[in-house]
DNA sequence: CCGTATCCATTCCGATACTG
DNA sequence: CAGTATCGGAATGGATACGG
C-alpha cells in the first residue's frame, strides 16, 4: 500500500479523496502522463512540461516518496532515472480516462491534438466506459454510493 | 466546447493536458465526485468536504465559468442550486477511475472504505479498464503516443 | 441558510544563480 | 546534465466576520 510520510487524508475514508490527495495535481498528473510516454530523466520532464527545476524536484521526490515512482541511481552517482512503480503503472486507466474525456470536452471540431494509438489496429485506443456485471453501460444516475458502517443494499447481500 | 475564461493551456495539443487544467486539481475533482453523488447545495459541499468557504466558492464560480457547473438560482434569489452539465457529467468515467485506482492502491487489506454499488446487480461496480478493440485488454506497454503533425503509423491509415 | 469579504499564514511557482 | 538554494510575487487555504 502507498505509505506517504507526513500526509493527512482529506477524507480517510473515501478512496476518490485518497486518489486526489496522492496525484490530484496538475503537475503531478502530468509527470505521470509522461513517464507513461517512456520519459524518464529529469531534463526529459524538464522539456517536456516546461516546469520550474525546482517545482520539479518537488513533485519527483512526492512521488517516490509516495511509492508512485522508483529512483533509480545512475552508477557515476548522477543522473537518475525514474520509473514508473507498479502502481503508478496502475495509474494508466486514470490518465487515459483524463485523455478522453478532455479529447470529447476541451478542443473544439477543428482543433487537433496528440493521439493514443493501438499498435495492434493502427486505430485510437477506443472510448473507456463503465460496464455493469452483464455489460450494460453504467453511467452516474445507475450507480450508488453506500457509506462505509452501512447496511448494504437487500440485493447487495 | 468548455471555454474557460482567462485560462492558458500548459500544453495545448495535450487532451490530459487540458483535461489538467481544467479539473486537475484536489478540491475541483472532490466537488464533482459530490455532485456525480447527488450534491446540489453550497451547504451540501462544505459539510462533505469540510472546504473553507471562500475556497469552496472559488471553486464553484470556476467550475461554472468552466461549464462543468451550472448555478440554478432560486425564486427567492437565494440558495442556488449546482447542477452537473453534460460535460460534467461525462466526468463519470474519470471519478470512477480515481476511485477504483484509489481501492487498489491507497488502502491496506484491513481498511474499509464507501462502495460504488450497481443497483442492477447489487454489486460494487466492475473495474474499468481499458480494452483493445478486440476485446483484449489494453496496458501503457501496448499503447503509442502520436503527437500532432506526425504522420499516423502505416497500419493507422 | 447562502454566500461574500477580509485578514493572515502557508504554499506554489517561475526565474535565477550556483554546485558537482 | 541533474539537481539544490534562494528570492519574490501570486495563489491557496483556514478562520472569522458580515449581509441577504
């Protein structure tokens, strides 16, 4: 489990807040876009986000101390890597869902943009959805949020 | 089209990217996990959230200005009402993905935590996850960032 | 109940300079 | 190249006070 030192939950016991607490920043999403990309060196972000050194810095040494990313040193002491660990590889579903959902909201019809391409069809990687056990779309007004320390729903149990 | 006022894009052919700098941020991301759940009422966030007011109304005129939002004012031109717009709503997929990222990754064996329910089923909601368009499931190592302006791989065209 | 306004501390962030 | 250090302005965030 990620173990970040010195972070409080916003909401403990929500797994949504506990996401945002650990990667609900812009540029902490973006490093992870990145690293998704096959980047892995400091400069590489550097270039690539156009973000200060030092804000950077910051945000690598969160992410490694979040279990997000593994640093690894390079033998003549210096430049490191980073790579993704396996839960920030987990991450994926969440920055594709980002990916779609600014590609249907965030551009207009004549605006184009990067595209995320599945080598096995040569096609965009298709739309992904929320599925129900039996394969019924399921969208927000079908789903029900239950507390925790609640009864379960009669169908649930 | 979401046409945020005074917003610059950090990088503007990047649909996660936009996506970032739209919703990228903790409390813009928990707002919307509240209204996917049903929240409609200023009081409403701040309760759930436990948000400064003045941070949760920055928030708020953000998100309507966005056009995640839309503020239905009363008869009484008071207590407004906060209604998710389509492209709020579409931010299902997105919250979920938060969420269930967040189930796998952000709790130890003993923790409990709220449960999103398929009241079609009585079920916790499947794990989304992105599928090939064979129906094979897609990780970061099978998908290739294409960047604008770069001619498609030859079996894309 | 629904906000807005103000004060204050903290953090964020960009720019720059500096070290190995 | 890979960072760390520092400075200053801007934004964030909590607390409180205040009006509709």
């Amino acid at each position: 489990m990620l173990q970040p030192s010195g972070l409080e939950w916003t909401d403990p016991e929500c797994p949504v807040a506990r996401a945002a607490d650990l990667v609900g920043d812009k540029w902490t999403l973006l490093i992870i876009r990145d690293s998704l990309d096959g980047k892995r060196r400091f400069s590489e972000f550097e270039k690539s986000l156009g973000v200060a050194k030092n804000i950077l810095s910051d945000r690598l040494r969160l992410l490694v101390d979040r279990g997000l990313l593994a640093r690894i040193p390079n033998q003549s002491g210096t430049r490191s890597q980073y790579e993704l660990t396996d839960a920030g590889r987990d991450l994926f579903t969440l920055i594709l869902s980002l990916r779609q959902w600014g590609e249907r909201n965030a551009f207009t019809a004549g605006e184009s943009h990067s595209v995320l391409i599945d080598p096995s069809t040569g096609q965009p990687v298709p739309e992904v959805r929320p599925l129900s056990a039996d394969g019924q779309e399921l969208g927000p007004d079908q789903a029900l949020l239950v507390k925790v320390g609640q009864p379960l729903p009669e169908a649930a149990r």
